[in-house]
C-alpha cells in the first residue's frame, strides 16, 4: 500500500498499472490517476480484499474516504472473505473514525503515515482488529527515517533541505492480527517492534 507519496516519482504510474494487483495507491485519488486503491488476492484459500486509503485532514483534499470505502466494500461484496484497510492519514482522529465507521464490516483496519508506533492495538466491537498506526520500519536515531539534520535545518530556518535516508540502527514496527477465516472476525493483535 502507499500512501501520500504514491505519485512522488514520475515513472511510478506505468508500474501501478502493471501491478495493481499487488501494489496499490489510496483509492480515494481520481479514478483516471494509474493503479488501483485496492485488491483481491487469495492467501492459503481465503480471499483477502485489501484497500488503501487517504485521509484528507491536513492532507489532500481528495474524495471522501467514508464514501469511498463503502463503494468499494458494495462493488466487492461476495468476492472476499475478509477485508484489510491500510488507513493513511495526519490525523488520529480520522484514523479512529474510519475505524468505528467500519468496525465489523472489515476484519483489520490499521493506520499509517505519521511514522509512530501507537499503543492503541485492540479489538473493536464486532470483530475487527485495531491500531492507529504501525509505526515506522527504519533508522531509529532519524527524525522519521530521514537524517537529523536537515530536518532541523528545514524546520528551523523554514529553508528547503534534501532529505536522505539516515544511517546506523534499524527497527522495524508493525502489528500481528490473527483471524478467525471461519467468521473474519480478528481474535488477537500484537503490537510489533524489533
């Protein structure tokens, strides 16, 4: 899934078309951008219906992800057995409402983008799986993987700064769900950090 950033390189279009089922950009952007925001795919028999979405609170003024996501969950209906949302999003409270918005309705819905692990993993009402966000898979001493430094500058002086990758120590962070394929209910969600 992608977030944001998903149009961040001008030769990404070509590859989402070709392999939009196995990558995909927030299904929220315009239907004529290339890719797709979501996929079907099955794993060891089951069909997991897997949908990326943007949240538009100090973000992208794009479609609305609540409307959105029942259209995809309506057009899909019957050719899934479970259902994923990768909630991409600013703010926790966006996050959270798509979250209750579609609890039972989707098996594991989880944030991401602000690069954070939560501690906020759970089992909402009717069986779905939680977390506000996943955290972040990268160099541990880096403001939000990128190198210290030209953060500050940029934050500091409000001056345009090239951002690299830092160096050293690495985490990664992310979350364990486990479902019941019988029910698509989520039973167990482990918070994940090494």
């Amino acid at each position: 899934t992608l977030g944001n950033h998903a149009f961040g390189s001008r030769d990404i279009g070509s590859f989402l078309d070709d392999r939009s089922d196995v990558i995909i950009r927030p299904a929220n952007f315009p239907a004529q951008n290339p890719g797709c925001g979501y996929t079907v795919t099955e794993v060891q028999g089951v069909r997991v219906l897997c949908i990326n979405m943007l949240g538009t609170v100090n973000l992208a003024p794009l479609d609305n992800p609540f409307l959105t996501m029942e259209r995809i969950l309506d057009a899909q209906k019957g050719k899934y057995d479970i259902a994923v949302l990768d909630m991409h999003a600013e703010a926790t409270s966006e996050k959270y409402a798509m979250a209750r918005a579609f609890a039972g309705k989707v098996s594991v819905i989880f944030g991401t983008h602000t690069h954070v692990q939560t501690a906020d993993e759970g089992i909402l009402p009717r069986g779905s799986g939680y977390i506000t966000d996943l955290g972040m898979s990268g160099p541990v001493h880096s403001i939000l993987g990128t190198k210290i430094e030209a953060v500050l500058t940029k934050m500091r002086y409000h001056m345009p700064a090239h951002f690299t990758v830092a160096e050293g120590e690495i985490a990664i962070c992310g979350a364990l769900f486990t479902i019941d394929p019988s029910t698509g209910k989520c039973v167990k969600v482990e918070r994940i950090k090494f």
